[in-house]
C-alpha cells in the first residue's frame, strides 16, 4: 500500500489505493451482497 508522501501529496490517490485494497480483501462479502442487489432490486422486479 501507498503512503500519502508516494502518492505525491494527493489524498485521492491514497484513498483509491485504501478503497480498492478494501475491497480485494473483502471480495466474498462484497460479491456476495452485489449479487444479493442485483438479483433482488433489479432482475426479480423484471419478471414480478
């Protein structure tokens, strides 16, 4: 993971590195409950 001094001072480029480490390490939740929404919110309303 980056620090903010290697990310040249940008706080956007150290957050994008926290948000996408994020979510490879939660990659089994986050499948799981985008799954979860676009089964229940967007494909099961097509056929109801």
């Amino acid at each position: 993971m980056i620090n903010l001094a290697e990310s040249g001072g940008s706080g956007l480029a150290l957050a994008k590195e926290i948000y996408a480490q994020s979510l490879h390490d939660n990659r089994t939740i986050v499948s799981r409950c985008v799954t979860e929404n676009l089964l229940d919110r967007h494909m099961k309303p097509l056929f109801l």
